[in-house]
C-alpha cells in the first residue's frame, strides 16, 4: 500500500522542538514533504526576516529525520500552486499557522484540489520552554540586555 504524501509548510528559522514535534506528527500520518517560507514571503507574511537564511533553513529542514523532500516556497507567492505540483494526500497545518483551513480549503476546491484533506494539529509541544523561534530570540536579547552574551 503507497503511503500518504503530507505537506507541511513554515519557516523552519532557529529549529526547536515544536518543528520536530510537527514533522513527527505528519510523519505517523505518511511520507513528510516540507515547504520552506522564502525570506521575502516570511517578511511580507510576519513583517519580520528570519535570522537563518532560506538556502540555510531548507539544507538543514532536508537533513531533518522523517523529512522525505524539503524545497523553497514559491518566489511568485503562488502556495497553490505548490501544493499543486506537490499533490500531497494531506496538508497538516501547525496550530500556529494562520490559515484559515476553510479558506485553504476553498482555494483548493478551486483548483480542482478537492480530494486533499487540510488539518491542524492542535496541540502545541510545551515539554521545554522553548519551542518556538520567537521565544529563543526573546531569550537571546534578554540575555544580551543583561550582557550575558557578547558579540
């Protein structure tokens, strides 16, 4: 029997626990295929760059355990059409993503998409106190305010 193709997708920028938790969830569900943001997407999406640069976020998101392919998202801003030439059986959204899946949904029915299933993984992981890029880099200025670290 053929595996299911799940497509997650994000920035992947300073990888913690909750990246691993999410692609290890996709990958009880089947083959994981990863999205990588571009930096101008996560700028336009966030208003904020990421610290680590595409190139260097998809390298390390392809050498990920349980990670079938990895690539960059779409420069034209066309996600659609990503998951369109990914075909995948299942998208699995993070329960931090901001999309609405009833409007994933329609954009997909619209491209004749219909038959791919969208969810959300509603738990975050909270074993460790960070697990999540923003929380790190809070954590690193902190520190640097009280000139615990030195560049």
């Amino acid at each position: 029997m053929k595996k299911k193709k799940v497509l997650i997708a994000g920035t992947f920028d300073l990888i913690h626990p909750g990246h691993i938790f999410l692609i290890n969830k996709a990958a009880k569900l089947g083959e994981v295929h990863v999205i990588v943001a571009t930096d101008k997407n996560r700028k336009i999406y966030s208003g904020e760059k990421p610290i680590i640069n595409e190139l260097q976020r998809l390298e390390v998101v392809k050498h990920l355990k349980n990670v079938k392919s990895a690539r960059l998202g779409r420069r034209d801003n066309n996600t659609l059409k990503t998951v369109q030439e990914i075909n995948p059986d299942i998208i699995l959204l993070g329960p931090n993503q901001k999309y609405s899946i009833e409007e994933l949904k329609q954009g997909l029915n619209a491209m004749g998409l219909g038959h791919i299933e969208v969810k959300r993984l509603e738990r975050y992981y909270d074993a460790y106190e960070f697990t999540s890029s923003t929380k790190i880099k809070k954590k690193i200025i902190e520190e640097y305010k009280k000139g615990n670290i030195r560049v």
